[in-house]
C-alpha cells in the first residue's frame, strides 16, 4: 500500500461524509469555537480556541499563487509589549498544511512552545493546499493551476513568503523549521538563489528529503510510475487529493478506539511504524486535515529522486529537457551553495528519510551546525508533528539549540 493509496482512502471517506466548511471567527469571540470540535476548526479557529491571537497574511509568489500564512505574533503566557521578536518560520511537508504545527495543542505543539518562548511564529501553507489555492489568473479547476512540483515551492513560494515576513517585521532574517518537504524547498531555494541564504539566521531540517535512495515505505513503488515526456507532463498536471477543511462526524466512528489500528495503520504503512506515539484520540483531527492537497507533479518529482538517487530538477525527458534545461539530462541542484547555517534531526524509524540519506545530505552542505538522532527507536516521519511526547523527545532541544545558537 502507498502513500497514493493512502490519500485515495482518506479522500474516499471524505467523500462520504463530507460536511460544509466553516469560516473563521471573529477572534474576539471565542464562544463559538469553544463549542466546535477540534476536528471541525481551520488553523486561525484553532489558534484562537487555544487562547492565543492569530493573524492571516498573503503573499503573492512571481508566478501567480497567493499563499496564505498564519501568524501567532505572541503568546498569552509571555510579554506581548514587547516589539523586535525573533521571528520563525515553519513549513509543513507534502500534503499538510499549517494545522500540523498546531494540532498537539497548547504545552505540546511547537508553533505554541516557541510563542510561549518569545518567537513571532509564522506557519506556511505551500501553494496547491487548502489555504493557498488562489491565483492572479488561474482557479484549482484550471489543469494550468497544477502545473508544479516542490521545485517551483522553493522558487518562488519561499522567496515570497520570506520576503514578506522580513518586510512585514522589519527583521534581517529568520529562524526557518522545515518538516520534509518543507526542508525540500528549502534546499531548492538556497542551491539556486544563493542570496537568500542570508536572510535564513538558522535552518531546522526536520526528517530532510533530499537525497531517496534508501526509503523503506511503500511510497517508493511511485518511482516506477515517475515516467517522463510530454504525454507524462499532461498527466501530472493536475490536482490531486483535492480535501475540503473539514469531516463530517462520522469520522469520529470510522477512525475511534476500535478501528484506531486500521486507521493508524495506514499512516504507518508510508511514514514508519510507531503506535504509541500516536494518540488515538488525536487521529480523526489528524484525518481531518491531512492530506491537504498538492499536485501529482511534487508527488512524480519524488518518484524521480527515489528511481536515480540524485538531488535534482523535474525530468521532462530528454527531448524536452534540451528544451527546458539545454541538456538531456536535469541539472542537478547545487549544495555546495547552501551556506546557511543547518541543522539536521533524524528518526531512527523514519521510512521516508532515512539515516544513511541524511548522511549523504550532510556530506553535500558547507555549514552543518548540527546531525541529530531523535531518542527514540520507533520514531518515525510523521512522528516530528504528531507525536504525543514530540515536546520532551524533540522540541525542548530544538528550542534550546536555537536560544544558544
């Protein structure tokens, strides 16, 4: 079972019991949302059902997309007077969104650990998701409007984004967290526009998919399918795993305490096995928000770096490759160029980003301030956003190295 079958089954249930978005609440009245499950609220409802103030921003990327971010400026817990804070940016990976940083709840998720510690948190939302599906020209109903993969997220959704944040609070530079192929992009911006490693004061690489020659799940049976040519571009072109926000109830009777093994199974299946770092109560808000959306085409980019084992651009084939690229084969991306300070962390368990990958990233960067195991034997890829003790096994540390960094 792949990751492909994974989403069909998500979407599949979603199907059935689908149940109307709700808009966001004024956050000066938390009644409302104090009556919804947390199943049934966006990012900015669920941040302000917790207590702490959000905000909405867009930023326009060069090619069109207008990507929604979601800002916690502070936290009940700490000064909010205070002017010139730090500011960190977090991006999700393939086919989440902002929630995932906010999902474990107050004391527990990262996005609230880091305001509690004085940090201006930014969430991204990568073009194709659920928060970022609008356009200068285009609509998700437009095959044009799928016509990316994570290349064209590092390119130009985090040039925009960047750019707008250290604009908008007049800082230098960020603090940037990635989760998969929120450390993708990354790298595909640093290698390629190497200017911006500047405006980065330290990069966290949680579970880094760069290099796949070594993933264990069964998402790597997609490298067989990541064919290329003009028909493949045609076919990738398109949407994929389109949600909507929210699940109707029924969802609470399909993944409960009595099909939690079924439910998290499917989970396990692409990221690793690790059932008690999954709670079950926790798992329908996680279905109810995953997977979020994104392109075939990110998914088919994937398929390529795991069929070669090289970190490098979409391939057309050779034909259109001379046309794109002016040689037959995609150029590779440049790490070398990454000069922004790094920090690696690792799951031992992790199907998907494995060790010996993450080793040959490390060998690649110039300025590697840091190669992490977290301590668990289990701890697999999904666990870096949902696992119940991802606080004392992973975030504490995190926090730590950025204050003394």
């Amino acid at each position: 079972m792949s990751a492909i079958l994974l989403c069909f089954v998500i979407s599949l249930l979603r199907y059935f019991f689908l149940c109307s978005c709700d808009s966001i609440v004024d956050g000066n009245d938390r009644s409302g949302l104090l009556k919804k499950p947390d199943y049934k609220l966006s990012t900015p409802e669920m941040v302000m059902k917790n207590g702490y103030p959000v905000e909405i921003h867009e930023a326009t990327t060069k090619d069109g997309y207008i990507l929604s971010m979601h800002r916690i400026p502070y936290s009940p817990k700490s000064n909010n007077s205070r002017t010139n804070r730090p500011v960190v940016f977090l991006q999700h990976g393939l086919f989440c969104s902002s929630i995932d940083w906010v999902i474990l709840g107050p004391g527990k998720a990262l996005a609230y650990l880091l305001a509690d510690e004085g940090y201006d948190v930014w969430l991204g939302n990568a073009r194709g998701n659920v928060y970022s599906l609008k356009h200068t020209t285009l609509t998700p109903q437009q095959k044009d409007f799928w016509n990316f993969s994570w290349h064209e997220m590092g390119t130009y959704d985090l040039p925009a984004v960047i750019d707008y944040i250290l604009a908008r609070t007049r800082q230098q530079d960020v603090y940037y967290i990635g989760h998969s192929m929120g450390t993708t992009m990354f790298f595909v911006l640093t290698s390629l526009k190497p200017e911006y490693n500047t405006k980065f004061r330290l990069t966290i690489a949680f579970a880094p998919v760069v290099f796949m020659s070594d993933v264990k799940s069964d998402i790597s049976k997609l490298a067989a399918f990541s064919r290329t040519g003009k028909q493949a571009d045609q076919l990738y072109n398109s949407g994929i795993f389109f949600p909507p926000r929210t699940w109707a109830e029924h969802i609470q009777v399909a993944c409960n305490n009595r099909t939690f093994t079924l439910c998290s199974t499917l989970i396990f299946l692409v990221a690793g096995f690790d059932p008690q770092e999954l709670d079950p109560k926790l798992l329908p808000v996680i279905l109810a928000h995953y997977p979020a959306g994104s392109s075939m085409k990110a998914l088919v980019h994937y398929g390529q770096l795991m069929r070669t084992g090289k970190f490098q651009q979409y391939d057309h084939g050779r034909a259109l490759n001379i046309m794109y690229y002016g040689t037959l084969e995609p150029p590779p991306y440049n790490l070398s160029a990454v000069t922004a300070p790094v920090s690696l962390y690792n799951g031992k368990n992790d199907w998907l980003s494995s060790i010996k990958d993450t080793e040959k990233l490390y060998s690649k960067l110039p300025n590697i301030v840091g190669m992490n195991q977290v301590p668990l034997d289990t701890f697999n890829h999904a666990d870096f956003q949902w696992a119940k003790n991802a606080k004392t096994l992973l975030y504490n540390d995190v926090i730590k190295f950025m204050k003394n960094y």
